[in-house]
C-alpha cells in the first residue's frame, strides 16, 4: 500500500526543486521530506531522485512517477473533499433559476468564489420565465430564483432585493442619436426599437420601456446588444452589459428625453419560505447579498 504522506512528500519535493523548500511548503522539516521520499524509493524500489548534484533531480523513472503520483494526489484529494462534503452535509447540485432580464454579470463573482469553496458541487443556471422559476422553485425543483422585481411575489416563498440595476438607452455608432445629448420622445417613436420578448412581456419595464412604432424582439439580451451594434435600432439594456462594448467603440450611450436619468431595478433573490438550506446554499446567499 502506498503511503500518501510519503507521495505528497515526493510530489512537492518535485515541484519545489529541493527537500527543504518542500519541507516549508507543506510545514515540515527537511529530514522528515528526506526520509519519506527514502522510504517511498524502498517501497517501490526505484530511484526517484538523482542526489550527485547540490539539488535533487528527478530520474526517467522519478519523472514518469511524478506524472502518475500527481494524478493520485488529485483523487486522494477528491475523496477527502467527498467524504468531508457527506459529512458536513454538502449539496451535491445546486440550481439556480435566472430570470432572462438579470443579466449574468450578476451571479459572475459569487459563483467564482463558490466554485473555489465548494469545487465537487454541480451548479447549474436555468433561464427562464419568472412565472416559470416561481413553479419550479416551488416544487423544489430549483434552489433560488433571481428575477427583476415586477410585482408581488407569492407569499410561501422569502426574498430580499440584492442589487439594483441601472439601465441606459443604446445605439450604435452611425445611429443619428449618437451625438445629439438629448434625444426626443419624437424621434424615438420614429426610429425601430430592439426589445427581447421577456422584457416585451414584463409587467413594469414592458409599458415603460417601449417607445418606438417599430419594434423587433429579440430571443435575449445579448442578440439585443448584437443587432444594436449593427445599427439595425436602439435598445434599453442593463448598463452592467455594457460597460465593455461602450469602451471599445461598438456602442454609444445616448439620453432620451422621457428617461432624463437612469432608470433603476431591483434584482430580487427568492428562496422557498422555510427551506432546509445546506452550507451551499447558505453560502451563496451570503455572496448575493454582499455583491
């Protein structure tokens, strides 16, 4: 049986290019790094390092073993993390449904940093209809719902507003609305307006955002954002989609006279009213709340 002390001694002795910088790498003494990989050579009895010169270097067969112990290590480290996970009770997939108007710049850093606590659970983001996510979050087949808020929400589930979104009128850059500083509702009516059908269809920002006679739909946001750049019409978008494209060029940022201000929307998370929350679940409604 391999030991795996012996392995994590020889693997980070590879890496760090001597005993002693493996031995304050993993807070150990040189001696006991020297030792350890002595009697993982005796167990398998091949050499592993060539010791002539002042630094340890690997042998055709250390190098070739060094590919493989690596490979073990990552499954040792697998099945502590697993066990640990059962233990401590961790989700083993979490869902999470968004509505098609919450852009995913959103949910971007939180599920960063989930992903670096929590590496074995499965994520999966589902897009659709709020009245969609509601149905399936109460019927637990969701853990949370993001969506922009628009009316009441049911009273068994628990919600808190976790960001507000910013949302600024578009063109692109041969638009005739890309140098006025103030575009008229006139003029807006006049030129076609790109607008995605879950934003067509909401109950608040539908009525308030719609402007123009003319009018495509577009599947999303992000076929929004590419027929705006291709000057097919002007868009309401989340300024937090924008930010890059506006820098390079590809859009301008324009003022129309009925929204002489940005316009502002609260990003709602929801949550089964007196759901078992395992330390996934948990741990990703702090990261939204602090986002």
């Amino acid at each position: 049986m391999i030991n795996l002390d012996y392995l994590l001694a020889f693997v980070t002795a590879a890496e760090k290019g001597s005993f002693s910088a493996a031995g304050r790498h993993i807070g150990k003494s040189q001696s006991t790094i020297s030792v350890s990989v002595n009697n993982l050579e005796l167990d398998l009895g091949v050499s592993l390092f060539d010791r002539t010169g002042k630094y340890p270097v690997l042998t055709q067969e250390g190098e070739h073993l060094y590919q493989q112990a690596k490979v073990l290590m990552r499954q040792a480290d697998r099945i502590e993390n697993y066990t640990s996970g059962v233990r401590d009770k961790v989700e083993n997939t979490v869902v999470i449904g968004l509505d098609p108007l919450v852009p995913f710049a959103v949910i971007e850093t939180p599920l960063e940093k989930l992903a670096q606590k929590y590496p074995y659970t499965q994520i999966q983001v589902v897009k659709e209809t709020s009245e969609r996510l509601f149905d399936d979050l109460s019927n637990d087949r969701i853990d949370f719902v993001l969506h922009l808020t628009a009316e009441a929400i049911p009273e068994y589930f628990e919600f808190a507003c976790i960001r507000q979104l910013d949302w600024v009128c578009v063109c692109s850059p041969d638009c005739d609305f890309a140098d006025l500083t103030l575009v008229d509702n006139e003029m807006l009516t006049t030129e076609r307006q790109i607008i995605c059908t879950s934003m067509h269809e909401h109950a608040v920002l539908g009525p308030v955002s719609t402007m123009s006679q003319s009018i495509w739909l577009a599947h999303d946001q992000d076929d929004m954002i590419r027929m705006v750049e291709q000057g097919i019409g002007w868009a309401l978008l989340p300024k937090v989609m924008l930010a890059e494209r506006v820098a390079l060029g590809t859009l301008v940022e324009f003022t129309p006279e009925y929204m002489k201000s940005n316009a502002s929307y609260g990003v709602d998370l929801l949550w089964k009213e007196n759901s078992s929350a395992g330390p996934v679940c948990q741990y990703l409604r702090e990261l939204l709340f602090a986002n």
